[in-house]
C-alpha cells in the first residue's frame, strides 16, 4: 500500500513542479523530470505486489488526484492532461 501511495504523490509532486526550470551548468530541464525514474520504479514495484486491475485503479487514482490539483489551480491542465496520457501509453 505505502508504494501505492508513494506513487501518486510522486506523479503530483511531478506535475506540480513541472514548470519549474532548473538550470545545471548550461543544461536547463524541468524539475518533474527528476520524479519519473522514481515513478517507474514505484510502479514496477506495484506490479510485482498486486495485479494489473491494481496497477491500473492506481493510475487512474494519481490522475483523478492531478485532476483535483489542477481544478484547485495548483497544477497546470495541460501538464495533468499530457501527464495522464504519458501514464496510460506507458502501461
């Protein structure tokens, strides 16, 4: 459960730092990018412990979650829009 959990706020935390830039030397890149390695691995580690109807309510939880943050203006809708789609065509 604590990686289910892990796993939807990481996508948050993701999409709500999306526009944020970081700049390393001379290379700029979004913040949100540093949370997918985590996100892939919480979500490999949700496959191995439950099933794909699990894996799958998952998903659909952290998008319904990033929707919710972004109808309270805290997460653009674009990022939660391009996120979900992202989420389901990696499945």
């Amino acid at each position: 459960m604590r990686f289910i959990i892990l796993y939807i706020l990481a996508i948050l935390a993701a999409n709500l730092t999306a526009d944020d830039i970081l700049t390393v030397w001379a290379l700029q890149f979004s913040l949100g990018t540093l949370f997918f390695g985590v996100i892939f691995t919480l979500r490999d580690l949700i496959h191995r412990q439950y099933d794909k109807t699990v894996v799958y309510a998952t998903i659909l939880a952290a998008v319904g979650v990033n929707v919710i943050a972004a109808a309270a203006s805290f997460a653009s809708p674009r990022i939660i829009a391009a996120s979900a789609i992202a989420l389901f065509l990696s499945e």
